[in-house]
C-alpha cells in the first residue's frame, strides 16, 4: 500500500466522529480546532465533551445514540473511533458507498486514510506516519524531529507569508517574475541571519522595508 500524503483544508467543512470516549475526545478537539463542523454520534459520552460544547457551541453536534445509516451523509471526513469492530466495519462499508474517506481508530482494514502523528508550530505542521503500521513508532519519531525545529519558526513563517504577499501583490515589487521571487524566497529561507532580521522586521512592522533592503542588496 503506498498512501499519498496531502494536508486538508477542513474549515467549515462537516466532519462525522462514530463514537465519544477519550480517543475520539482528543480527535474531535483536533478538528475544532482546524475549524471543522463536528458531528458525534455515541450512545454514551465521554464527560468532557460538555466543555467542548460549551466553547465550541455553534460548530459541534452532539447526538447521543447508536450509529444508524446515513449518519455520515454530506461529511467530507468519517472518524469511528469505537472498539466494536462491527460497528466500525457498518461505518467503513457506509462511507465506501457514499465515497467518503473513513478513518477507523486502530483498525487499518477499515480505513481509507491515516491521520500521522503531528505537532504545529503557529504554520508549521511536522507529520509523520507508518502507513497504519505503528502509530506508536509514528509518535516517537515525530518527538525526535521536534527536538530540531528551530527557536522562533511560528515568527519566521508569518514574515515568509508577509513576504510572499509582498512579491506578488505590491506594485512596489511588480517588476520581479515568479523565477526571482522563487530564488529570492530560497535565499532567504536558507540563511539563519536573514531569517532572524526577518522575525525582528515582523515584530517592528518593518517587513517591506526588509524586503526592498534584501533586493537592493
């Protein structure tokens, strides 16, 4: 099986949760927060779930029964996150039918995509899978690598996104084309003294000056 990773925008997108114990608790909070519109079905919830109704009011729908058929319809993404095996493979078989990619917790026959191990850093995402083989050898390696991410990253994605803008969207810098706007980003990206003058310009409100300092240069 060779998966093909990509990163999915879910805002404002209906997400369906099979299942409300503390598993599908940290998956249903994940999902808040990357702005979904959750859907829970669960005969029994975990207590907790109360709290996240509270913050999460108008985005998240709580319904406190059995999975029934047609649960999932209009979800762009399934979770069942239950440990009865039938009623995963009855979710599974549902969102075959409706082509609606499922995710089974901890039962990769019964599922169409994995979810990596992951932490964020303001923009940044590190994720890493073992394509269902170990999410416990997935979650150590993830821990490894954060120990590399560099101080300040959060601060130097927002000046490379301000940069970018800038490129493309200032008439100050108009005469640059896609191929200078490519190395230019590059050289910059790459330089630890740039990137730290860069997170000094985001906090001074100095970024095109930065810019227009780095061109002239």
């Amino acid at each position: 099986m060779i998966l093909y990773p990509a990163m999915i925008n879910i805002e404002n997108r209906r997400v369906t949760v099979i299942g409300a114990g503390e598993v599908a608790l940290r998956k249903v909070q994940d999902l808040l927060d990357s702005g979904a519109h959750v859907k829970v079905v669960s005969p029994q919830f975990h207590a907790d779930f109360n709290v996240l109704k509270e913050i999460f009011e108008d985005r998240l729908e709580l319904t406190q029964r059995q999975y029934e058929k047609g649960d999932i319809a209009d979800s762009l993404l399934v979770f069942s996150a239950t440990d009865d095996a039938e009623a995963n493979k009855a979710v599974f078989e549902d969102a075959l039918r409706l082509n609606i990619l499922i995710n089974a917790v901890d039962d990769p026959p019964n599922c169409s995509f994995f979810v990596p191990s992951f932490t964020r850093r303001g923009d940044l995402i590190l994720a890493v899978s073992t394509s269902g083989a170990s999410p416990a050898f997935a979650a150590r390696m993830r821990r490894e690598l954060e120990e590399h991410i560099p101080n300040g990253v959060e601060d130097s994605l927002i000046g490379l996104r301000m940069l970018r803008e800038l490129l493309k969207n200032d008439d100050d810098f108009k005469g640059i084309d896609y191929y200078q706007r490519g190395r230019l980003l590059n050289k910059i990206t790459n330089s630890d003294s740039m990137l730290d003058t860069l997170i000094t310009a985001v906090h001074d409100d100095s970024v095109k000056e930065f810019l227009q300092f780095i061109i002239s240069d």
